[in-house]
C-alpha cells in the first residue's frame, strides 16, 4: 500500500520536538506494514477542534488524485477531535479510497463514537437516498413520455420547447451517410475523417473521433427506440437510420470485434486495516494464488510473513474469516438489549461532542436576563442616552446569537435516541450476501479483529464490545473444515 503521514501539535500542551516523535513512530509502523510513504503533512500549533489547518486541508485534496491509501496518524485525535468533523473528513476520504489508521492504537479511542460517525454518514446517505427517488420518479414519468431525460444528446437530433425529440436535418444526413458507408465496407477512420470534413462536431464542439462513431453506430435511438433504465419503447423518437440497415452494420462490427483483453478484477478484500495477526500485530493483508485447475484462491497473510521478516502465522481463506465476521455482526445487531444500551451511549456522546452548541445557549439566555433587566428598569423610570445604547446592544448581540445557534444546530444535527435505534434497526434489513451491504456492515461495527493460531477476538465499535471465539467451539458448529485448511492452497 502506498500512504501518507499526517501529524499535528496543537499550541497549548505540546512542543515542537512531539512531531519528530509521531514522525518516527508512523514511519516504524509503516515499515512494519509494508506501506511506502509518499509526503508527510503537518501543522504545528494547531488544535484539532477545528478543520482550519492548512496541511489537514491540502491532504484531503491530495487524497482525490488517488494516489495514496492510507493516511497514517500517530493517534487518532491528531486527525480531529471533533467528531463531526472526524465523520466529515473521513466519508471524503472514504469516497477517495482512503483510510485513516492510526499507528498507536490497534483499537480506536472513543468507541461509540465510531458508531456516531456511521450514523451520521448514514443519515446523510438515507437523505440523498429519498431525494434521488423523487427525482427518479420525475425521470421515469418522462421517459413513458419519451423525452429527453439529460445525458449527452446523439448527433443527429435536437430538443424542442416541450423536451420532446426532433431531427437536426443539419447534422440527420452526416448520420445516415455513415451508416450506410460503413454497412458498405468503409472503415471507422474513414468514417470519422469523413464527419470531419463535413463540418460534424460532438455536442460539446468537439471533433468527431474513433470512439464517437463506435458509439454512435451502437445507438439504437437512430432507429427510434427509445430507452430509460428498463422502459423501452419502439418507435418512441423519430428515427434516422432504417432498421435493417442498422443491423447490417451491427453484423458487420460484430464481425470485425476483436476478443476483449481479459483484466484480472480485483476482489475486495472487506478487512483490510482491521484484521491483525495475533502473534506479531500486525496488519494481515489480501493476497491470491492461482492453483494448477486455474482456480483463484484468496486469502489474507500478515505483512511480517510475506515480507520474510520473522512471522509464522499460517494465512487464513478470505471467504471464511468475512462469512464468519458477518454472522458475528448479525448476532449483535439483533440483539435488542444491546442495541437499547447503544443508543443510550450515543445520545450521551452526543451532548459531551458538542461544547459550542451548549455556551451560544447559555450565552443566548444570559443575554435575554439582561435585555429582560433593562425594559424592568425603562418601566420604573430610569431610561438614559446609555440605556438606550445598551439595549440596542443587547437586542443586536441576541439577534447574532440566534443566528449562530441555528447554524451550529443545522452543521452538527443531534439525533433522537428514537433516530439511533431506527438506524440500528435498518441494519438488519440489508443483504449479507451483496458486497456494498457487507461493507457496510464491517466498516459500521467491526474496529479490531485479532487472529491467532487457536481462536479469534473481535473488538466492536462499542465499549465492552471484545469477544473471543475459539476454534474448538467453532469446529462443533460445522465450520471446522475451513478452520483445518488455514494455509493456501
């Protein structure tokens, strides 16, 4: 893995000789883990309570150019100790394919704080969720009208006042002359040069090329069908091409295609970063082999043992340990105690998170007591040039409080414990068997997950959430063949 170091030093209890130390120690961990540091970011004299740090800043745009993993911390509260910030930060880390690790601790601080950060990602997602339904339904109740519903429109055609799909008879004849052309035996370059010549540009303004006419003698809308997601409608648009001069030309590509190149997929590998080896402690990472039947075995093998460094944990089959670590997920999240207890410690997390939200409060009540003061004193007589200029100060300060209180509240919302059970509640509907559900359920409730040669500890997302399975219990309930056959095949 390639990676990056962020360390920070905040100016009321820590010196500059700290970030050498948090230096040193993400480097030793990063060696240790086989993962090569490309830039190191730091900020001195900066608290974590707030995003406004320059190199914190830089790094998370540097993480959209996909060319790092990991960002490595020497504890996690130099990455935010705001929690809203932390889920902030780390979901466009996320959506850029990065994690955040800390060199220092195996388990994270702050347990069910984790847990808070997926709710508020999650809530996010469930807004964004129910607002593309409403969109989709608009989408849908124009497509079985056939029209244009966005995207790139195809050469040829142009929309009028009521989006309904019209023919350009500027650009309609270049279409078909290419058609034809091509079903008679002249090639994609001589296609494309052709367009060229005739004046034929893409929507943007571009010039024709290759990969458009590919595209374009693709396009069933030349012969006026009329496509949305599943709704299909023949002769929904006016057509361009006849039909069967469009399938000669579809004979024809078909013909001329040539086998694709076959890309080896990368299967995700759902405990990366979380899974340790319980002899060294350090990461087991994803690897493959490919058997003599040519048939791709996967499997997670500890940093130290594929670097020859000293380590003799046995790998272990990746299919295996995920099944195992979702059935242990299912059995806490249909647990209703436990999941009562969650919210419990979620709401309370909540109030400690948020310290400016509770001084604009006090600040905002103290105000009113002395506006509340002042109109007492007007109504016994005593109002002065002074009294005067007070109270407009105070009515100006009261009027930017309240602003102040309703920004904070929209930019850290608080859930209701009846939110938090929900959410937890919504868990238990997803589909262990899709890809993006398990994902989310790993990365939602699993922190640690420690393998050892006899057993296996869990460390939840939440305070006291630490078990240990061992193998022998495993074996009575029928997954000992898997456990037997640890090493790669």
């Amino acid at each position: 893995m390639k990676g990056v170091i962020y360390a920070r030093y905040s100016s009321d209890n820590q010196r500059k000789e700290s970030i050498e130390g948090q230096l040193r120690e993400c480097k030793a961990f990063a060696e240790k883990n086989d993962i090569q540091i490309i830039e190191t970011y730091i900020d001195r004299a900066l608290s974590a309570r707030t995003d406004r740090r320059p190199d914190f800043q830089r790094m998370i745009k540097d993480s959209s150019g996909k060319k790092f993993e990991v960002v490595i911390v020497w504890k996690l509260d130099r990455f935010a100790r705001d929690k809203y910030d932390s889920a902030h930060y780390k979901r466009i880390l996320k959506n850029n394919g990065v994690k955040v690790i800390s060199a220092t601790e195996s388990i994270s601080a702050g347990a069910e704080g984790i847990l808070l950060e997926s709710m508020l990602e999650g809530m996010a997602e469930y807004y964004s969720a129910e607002l593309s339904e409403k969109v989709i339904r608009g989408l849908t109740e124009n497509a079985l009208k056939c029209k244009y519903n966005g995207g790139t429109l195809p050469i040829g055609y142009i929309i009028d006042s009521e989006q309904y799909f019209q023919i350009d008879p500027l650009t309609a004849p270049a279409v078909l002359d290419a058609f034809k052309h091509y079903a008679d035996g002249a090639s994609m370059r001589e296609i494309t040069d052709e367009m060229n010549l005739k004046g034929v540009r893409t929507k943007r303004g571009g010039k024709i090329s290759i990969n458009s006419v590919t595209r374009m003698l693709h396009n069933r809308k030349y012969i006026g069908e009329y496509k949305y997601n599943d709704i299909i409608q023949p002769s929904g648009i006016p057509a361009i091409v006849p039909e069967d001069l469009f399938n000669r030309v579809q004979e024809r590509m078909a013909a001329n295609k040539k086998a694709p190149a076959k890309h080896k997929a990368e299967d995700e590998y759902l405990l990366t970063t979380k899974l340790f080896c319980g002899k060294c402690q350090c990461y087991m990472v994803g690897e493959s082999g490919t058997s003599k039947t040519s048939h791709v075995h996967r499997y997670y093998k500890c940093a130290r043992v594929k670097n020859h460094k000293g380590c003799d944990k046995k790998s272990v089959k990746k299919e295996w340990i995920e099944n195992l670590v979702i059935e242990q997920i299912k059995k806490l999240i249909f647990d209703d105690d436990l999941i009562e207890k969650l919210a419990d410690k979620v709401v309370a997390l909540q109030g400690k998170e948020n310290k400016t939200l509770p001084l604009l409060k006090k600040q905002y009540a103290d105000t009113q007591k002395s506006i509340d003061n002042m109109l007492d004193a007007i109504q016994q007589g005593i109002l002065t040039v002074s009294t005067k200029e007070r109270l407009e100060s105070l009515e100006k300060q009261k009027s930017e409080l309240s602003v102040q209180i309703v920004k904070e509240e929209m930019a850290k919302p608080m859930l209701s414990r009846e939110q938090i059970v929900f959410w937890f509640h919504r868990f238990r509907k997803l589909d262990a068997k899709k890809l993006d559900h398990r994902r989310r359920l790993i990365d939602s409730f699993v922190n640690a997950i420690f393998l050892y040669d006899d057993r296996i500890t869990f460390t939840f997302n939440y305070k006291d959430g630490t078990k240990t399975i061992n193998f022998t219990e495993l074996e009575k309930s029928g997954l000992g063949s898997d456990i037997n056959a640890l090493a790669v095949p």
